[in-house]
C-alpha cells in the first residue's frame, strides 16, 4: 500500500513541473551552435568554435572533467532554418547555445531563451536593438554595432562632410545599424540625406535600379551596410555605373574587412571594384596567445574539406572566446553549486492543436544562474581583455581604419571609444585620459576612389534634370539692383550678374531657372520670399537681399557680396560762414576748461618762481598782470619771462607740449570750417529721431521696419511706406509739417544711388546695423559653400568692382564733397593732455611746499616768548607767509648772517668763560699759599 501511495506522488509531482535532474557535475555537457556554416562568418566561427571546444576539453582545470559536447546545425542562409534548429536545441536539455550568427534570427530565439531560461552567446548578432532589457539571456560577445556607426561618423565628421548616402540590406541588423548611424550623425551635426535598401537576396539588376537612383543624388558619400555575400555585388555594380570614380567617398562597415580576412587574395576583378574604400576592422590586441592561435590556423583549416583556403578573421578570433567564456561561466556555476536541472512549462503544457508539441521545451533551472556567472567572467582571451560592462557591452571598444590600396590594404588609422580617430594603437591610449581634440584625432593620408589623395568635396550637383528654381524679387524701384525684363522670364542688374559671375567659377555645371516674386506693383518682403523656400516652393532666393538674424534662422546665405547697413536719410541746408566762426572748432566746454587751465598753469609757475625769479616779483598789481600775460602768452609761444626753477622749467615744457596739440588740433578743425562747404541738418542721427515724434519714412518691403519697430521701439504709427526714389524726395522736402516725414531709414546701397540724384538730402551720421547682401539657400546646402567661395574669388581678381562699376557708378553731385556741419572739437577727446598737466602741476606744488616747509622749520626753529597759543600761532603764520614772499636770496643772505653773529657771540661766550676759569684758578692758589705761613 505505501509502494503504492508513492507511486501515485512521484506521478503526480512529475505531472506538475517536478525537475528532472543530472548529477550534479556531469561528465559530459551538452551545447548547441546555430551557424551558416558556408557564409563568409560561418565557415570561420565553425572552425574555431571546434578548435576552442578541443581545447576547452583538453585542459582538466577548466572543468573539473567535464566535458563539453558541441551539436553544431547548419541553417544554410535561411533565417527561419535558424530559428527551428535553435528550438531544437531547447528540446534536447541544450545549458546554452552558441550563436544565433544572424541578427534576424537572434530577436525571435532571444524570446525562447527568455522563457526557457537558456543562455546565448553570439559573436556575430551586433544589432544594437538586441537590448538587454528586452532580451536579458541574449548576451553578445563581440562588439555592438553602436560603436561602429559612432566610428563612421566620426570619420565623416573629421573630412568635414556633412550630408551621406546610406545602402543597406533592408533587415533588423541593415535597418537598426543605419538608425544607429542616424543618431551618431546627428550629434555631429551632420545627417542622411538619401537611404537606399536592399534586399537580403536582392540580385544584381535589383542592385543597379538602387545605385541609379543613387547617382540622382547630390552626396557622393556613401556608406554601405550589409553583408559580406552580398558587398562584393553591390561594389560591382557600382563600378559598372561609374560610381568608383574620382569624387566619390565609400565607406564599408567591417563586412569588407572580414571579407578580405577570410577571402584573401580576392581576383582582379574583385578588387578593382572596392579600390580606395574605406572599411572598419575590428581592433584587436597583440598577444601571445593571438599569436599562437593566428600559427594553429592554418593546421585547423587543412581539416575543413572546403577546396579553398580560408583566413582567420575577427570574428573567428571573438568565436574560439566566446566558448572559453562559456567554459569558465560553467565551471564558476558548477563551484556555486549550480545543478544542471529542468523542468516543464504548465503554460506550454496547455497548448494544444496542430502537430506542434510545445511539451517537449523545459526550462532551464540554472539559467539565470549560468547568465550571472557569464556576465562576470573577467578573463584573457584571443582578442584582448574580455569581460563586461554594465551595460553588457565589451570593454575598450575599438576599430582599426583601413584602406583599400592595389592588391592590398593599409591600416591608416584607429578608432576607440576612448579617444576616437588617432594614428596610434588605441591600447597605447587606454592608460591616459580621455582626449577626442582635434589635434589628436588625425588619419594617415587616404587613397580616394579614382586614385587620387585629394579629399573629395563630398557632393555635386544632383543630375536628376530637375533645375534649380531660384525665387527672384521683382522689383518696382532701384531696378538697377535686380529687373525683370518686360514680357520675358529673364532678369538683369547688379545682383544677377554677380550671381551668373559666381556659377560660371563653379567646377560643375548648375542647371537653374529663376522664377519671378512679387506682383510688379510693390517691392516684395524679401522676409516672405526667404520663408517661401523652406516650404520647398523655391530652392534658392536670388537678388538684393540683406541676411539678417531672423532671415539666417529659415536659410543658409553666401559670403556677402555687398556690404550695406541701416542708415538715417534727412534733408540738409548750406551753412553759410559767420563773422565768430572762428570760435566753432571747440565746444562751449573746451573753450571753458582751456582759460581755466590757462589761468591755473600761470599760478602754479608764478608760486614757483616768485621767490628766485626776479621777472615773477614786484607790486601786486604787476605780478597779476605777469600772472595773465604768461598765462596767456604760452597759447603762441610768446612768453618773455624766463624760469629759473628745476620744477618751474618742466611744468612749462609740459604745458607747451599740450598747448601745442591744442593749437595744431584748432588749426585743423578751422582749416576745415572755412574751407570745405558746411551742410546742418534738424536731424543729428538715428538717437534723436527715435526721441522725436516725427513720422520716419522707409522702403516697403524692406526688413528696416521689423527692425524700427522691434528693436528700437518706435511705434508702427510714425513709419511711413514708401516705394520710389521720387516718393522719398517728395515725403522728406514736404517734411513732417506738411504730410512728410522727417527722415527716412534706408540700406545704404539704396541711399547712395538715391542721393547721386537728390543732392538737397544727405546720410546722417553712421550706420546703425551691420548688414549685407547674399544668396539665400536651403538649410545645408552645398552650393551655399561653392558660391561663397565663388563670391571671394570675384572680389579678390577685381571682378565684383567691375561688376559695380557697371551697374552703380554714378556722376557725384555738386554736395557730394560737402560735409555735414563737422563735429566741434570736445573736451573729451582732451580729457588725458589736461588729467596729465594738472597731475603734474599738482605733484610739483607738492615738491616745492615740501621743501619750503623743511626750509622754514630750519631757518625759524628757535623757541618763541611765552604767550598765547592763539597768537603764537598768528605770528608764526604770519612770519611763514613773509617768508614765502621773500626772495630766497635775501633769506639764504639773512640766514648767513644769524650763523656769523651766532658763532661770534659764541667765541665771545668761550673766551669770556676761559678768562674766568683762569681768574678763579689764581685766587685759589693765593689763598693756599696764606694759609701755610713762613716756616
């Protein structure tokens, strides 16, 4: 009865999911491979995944005995073939699975292991898509294609290309790689501008429709994405159209590189059609290890019964590491205490219908502790350092640039993740900072397409038969600018001959047709016409138009072909002279500041000669007038007064210095009032017009009333439109007063043909904005860039001022040398001469008071009769100021004297003092000798 209870349990628990277990370190391990075994990747991974399982299983440290069973199927390049023999492999109790090779593939198994629990290891599914996220059991072994758009589009980036042509095969890995490039590019500032896929089987005629419409383009760089099967083809037809010939820029991702690894030598034929590519080769380091595999080669290939010979590439190398990562992911599972278990899926279990047996799939129940131990691995390989980042990625990221030359290739550069494009090996890098200036992001010179090492330009003019439509404005007024002619399409002036100039000097040919704007009766907004194009009504704008920051924001413009600016218009009047014109070269202020300082300079050198100069000594009334005559004596170097003082003399050669800048500057100025004719206007410039309320007048169409109103806050009611050079004649000479304005804001190219004719007004003051004229063009066109330089090369062989002299050379009028009421000469532009003479007359009051004072203290340092304080101080005031009037010969004399009659009355005190000792001396030995007696 117990036998039989149990029974019944055993049934019922392995009826609901009850694992069905293997020792807990089996003797043999079984895992699969999916591999396309005669594909250009497939044929090499077979290789050295058995040369790696050899090896695994050779060497008893690894496993501790195990050995590791390989069941490798062939899903002879079909994805769906993939997809069933990796199902199958989850029927058999499979504890991971190497592969799938084919990113395809890869997403629709990755949903299987993420249910069943079953890791796989692929060398060669680098769609960035496969994210871990979604699928946290698909772990990738060899680089993320991520990182090899993001190399590319440095690339592009570095020959300053911004526009690319992009063909690929049309699958999750072609699609996800170019949206990946997409992005790179993007950040670089630069984009995709035509995408041509193809196919995963597409043939050859379905190759050459891709690539013609490709040639309708206008980039010639081209970045091809696929796979090696199918690269060769798409190089062959492009060959064949012509596209291989100078000019052209092709960039291949590392299918090129692993087809030249594996394939090499190709034919003649073969590389012909790939000469001067460039292409990507995964960067692996030099070791002994790589070296000891690269030497086994060709002994494991001799096994393979191909008819041909077969090279190592990189993905051989990253397929042998991906089984040792395997092997020691296991072998750190089995020392957890991992057990190789399964167990059924009640929700499989219930799927019923059809001859689908879902029951036969079990989950893994050590898969995710098999996925941990792999993600940690932190081993040594073929390839270099192998372990992972966190976000499952491979460490130091890498990409040697190579460059198809002749029979072979060279290796012009590298790329890291670390330190993009430098010429150095990016493991040399690794132990530095992070550094992507362009000073170090350098390639070694490339061999282009068309056996030439100029860097190609990058794009051409599109050849689809489809004309550039050019939106030129037809104007009302200055039809000298820009004119359409009556009754034709076609269009004179200035501006289009500088523009017909500049496509002539272009090294290609540009078909265009230009399309009049503008109804014929008023002057078109140029605003308008530039926002035209970015709806695709037209693709350039051609005529007088100004670049201005809100126009530069919807278009690209040119090099500026003329230079114009925003300038006040007013009518102006003869100044006829005056009987006190002589007073107009300085301001009221000058004049003021001038006798002033004239006045303080013959102070400060009257206090400093008064005392030793004779000429500067005398009645009060006298030295007044010596004060005012030198003063004023210096203004024509006619002082007859001779300094005599060190101080005095330099302060007077300073003063001269400025009274002679002074004088020159008047001299001018005068000459010029009196000489060149004299215009006054009510109007002094943009800042008092802006004060003023009066109407302003301004071209319409032109961007100067935007500009009125949002950037100088005049209001739309004082701006009058105006449309003809005899509508702005009659508006300023009828003035504000009588339905006029009182100045007109205009470009200066428009102001000066207008004034060449209409001498009664004239420019008031200075431009107030920078401006210029150019040609619009869409947002990142190329011919904006070739015009520019066109326009350059114009003006520097002279022909633009040809072009000028043409069109806008007019006879000056009578006014046109006259000059508006000159600036008055401002104390401003004086302001340092006078801070630098009067810093100098007041350090040379400093020097003299100093030593007058020093000279007072000596000569009167004897102790005054007691008294008041208060009248102490009074008379040493008073006997200062005598002092200070006195001539310093006179108290140098004084002095002299008071020495002689002190060192007399001294002597005179010691002789008396001396007498006096040698009376004393007598009597006291008068008195010794009485007090002895006789004897």
């Amino acid at each position: 009865m117990k036998i039989f209870l149990l029974m019944i349990l055993l049934a019922f628990f392995n009826g609901y999911g009850v694992s069905k277990s293997l020792p807990t370190r089996p003797d043999v391990l079984r895992i699969g491979s999916v591999l396309s075994v005669d594909s250009i990747i497939g044929k090499v991974a077979k290789v050295a995944i058995e040369a790696a399982i050899e090896d695994v299983n050779a060497n008893a440290n690894v496993l501790g005995g195990t050995k590791l069973n390989l069941s490798l199927h062939d899903t002879n390049f079909s994805g769906f073939l993939g997809i069933m023999e990796a199902i199958r492999f989850m029927e058999m109790k499979t504890v991971a699975i190497i592969g799938p090779q084919s990113s395809v593939t890869a997403h629709v198994v990755s949903h299987f292991a993420n249910k069943l629990q079953v890791p796989l290891l692929s060398f060669s599914s680098t769609d960035p898509t496969l994210s871990p996220l979604q699928f946290p059991f698909f772990v990738r072994t060899s680089l993320n294609d991520l990182f090899q758009m993001a190399a590319i589009a440095d690339i592009i980036s570095y020959y300053g290309w911004r526009e690319v042509i992009v063909i690929y095969v049309d699958d999750d890995y072609g699609r996800n790689g170019i949206a990946s490039l997409s992005d790179q590019l993007s950040e670089r500032s630069c984009k995709i501008s035509y995408r041509a896929p193809l196919g995963s089987r597409a043939n050859m005629e379905e190759i050459r429709d891709v690539l013609v419409q490709v040639t309708l383009t206008e980039s010639r760089i081209l970045v091809v994405h696929t796979y090696p099967e199918r690269g060769l083809d798409i190089m062959a037809t492009a060959q064949y159209l012509g596209l291989m010939n100078e000019g052209y820029v092709w960039l291949a991702t590392n299918w090129l590189s692993t087809l030249l690894d594996t394939n090499a030598p190709l034919s003649s034929e073969e590389t012909k059609n790939i000469q001067g590519v460039i292409t990507l080769r995964i960067y692996t380091a030099e070791s002994k290890s790589k070296k000891d595999f690269i030497s086994r080669w060709n002994n494991l290939t001799r096994k393979e019964e191909t008819g041909a010979s077969i090279g190592l590439s990189t993905y051989g190398l990253y397929a042998y590491d991906t089984v040792w990562v395997l092997a020691h992911a296991i072998g750190t599972f089995f020392e957890q205490g991992g057990n190789i278990s399964f167990s059924s899926d009640q929700v499989l279990k219930e799927l019923h219908g059809g001859n689908l047996d879902f029951n036969t799939l079990s989950i893994f129940n050590g898969g995710n502790l098999l996925l941990e131990s792999i993600l940690k691995v932190n081993m040594t390989g073929v390839t270099g350092p192998f372990r992972f980042t966190s976000d499952r990625n491979l460490v130091f990221p890498a990409f040697e640039v190579i460059n198809v030359v002749g029979s072979g290739s060279r290796i012009v550069g590298y790329w890291s993740n670390n330190s993009g494009l430098s010429m150095w090996p990016p493991d040399s890098l690794y132990t530095k900072p992070p550094d992507r200036s362009g000073s170090n992001n350098k390639l070694y010179p490339i061999i282009w397409p068309g056996e030439t090492t100029l860097k190609p330009r990058g794009w051409v003019f599109p050849l689809n038969g489809r004309h550039l439509t050019i939106g030129v404005p037809n104007r009302v007024s200055f039809l000298d600018f820009v004119a359409q002619v009556p009754g034709t399409n076609m269009f004179t002036g200035y501006c289009i001959d500088v523009f017909t100039a500049a496509i002539n000097l272009l090294p290609y040919a540009v078909p265009y047709k230009m399309i009049s704007y503008g109804d014929g009766h008023n002057n078109p907004s140029g605003t308008e016409l530039i926002r035209l194009m970015t709806t695709g009504a037209f693709d350039a704008a051609v005529g007088d138009i100004a670049i201005t920051t809100n126009r530069t924001r919807m278009a690209d413009f040119t090099q500026p072909f003329v230079e114009s600016g925003l300038v006040v218009v007013a009518p102006v009047k003869k100044v006829h002279s005056s009987a006190w014109a002589f007073l107009q070269p300085f301001s009221r202020k000058m004049w003021s500041v001038m006798g002033i300082f004239f006045l303080f300079m013959g102070v400060v050198v009257w206090i400093l000669e008064h005392r030793m100069n004779d000429d500067f000594r005398g009645p009060p009334r006298k030295q007044v007038i010596t004060i005012l005559w030198f003063s004023f004596s210096t203004l024509f170097f006619a002082h007859r007064e001779k300094t005599v003082s060190t101080l005095g003399r330099l302060l007077v050669i300073l003063w001269l210095f400025v009274v002679l800048i002074i004088t020159s500057s008047y001299t001018a100025s005068l000459t010029s009032i009196l000489t060149v004719q004299q215009l006054s206007s009510p109007i002094k410039g943009i800042g008092n017009l802006i004060n003023s309320k009066d109407p302003i007048g301004y071209q319409q169409g032109s961007f100067a009333r935007d500009y009125l109103v949002a950037e100088l806050g005049i209001h739309e009611s004082r701006l009058v439109p105006l449309k003809l050079p005899e509508d702005y004649a009659k508006a300023l000479k009828n003035g504000p007063q009588n339905g006029g304005v009182a100045a007109l804001i205009d470009e200066r190219a428009y102001a000066e043909v207008f004034l060449s004719t209409h001498c009664e007004f004239s420019i008031i003051g200075k431009e107030f904005t920078k401006n210029g004229w150019g040609f619009a063009f869409q947002r990142d066109s190329q011919l904006a860039v070739d015009i520019s330089t066109a326009i350059l090369k114009l003006s520097e062989n002279g022909d633009l001022q040809r072009i000028h002299d043409k069109w806008l050379l007019r006879s000056a009028c009578s006014l046109q040398g006259a000059k508006l009421e000159a600036d008055r000469l401002s104390l401003t532009s004086f302001e340092g001469l006078f801070f630098i003479a009067g810093l100098a007359c007041l350090l040379a009051l400093l020097i003299y008071f100093i030593k007058l004072i020093r000279e007072f203290n000596r000569l009167y340092s004897e102790p005054e009769p007691e008294s008041s304080d208060g009248s102490s101080r009074a008379r040493r005031l008073r006997t200062f100021l005598s002092f200070v009037d006195e001539k310093e010969e006179e108290v140098k004399a004084r002095s002299n004297q008071r020495q002689q009659e002190w060192a007399s009355t001294r002597s005179i005190d010691q002789y008396a003092s001396t007498t006096d000792s040698m009376k004393h001396a007598e009597i006291s030995s008068n008195r010794s000798t009485s007090f002895e007696g006789p004897s």
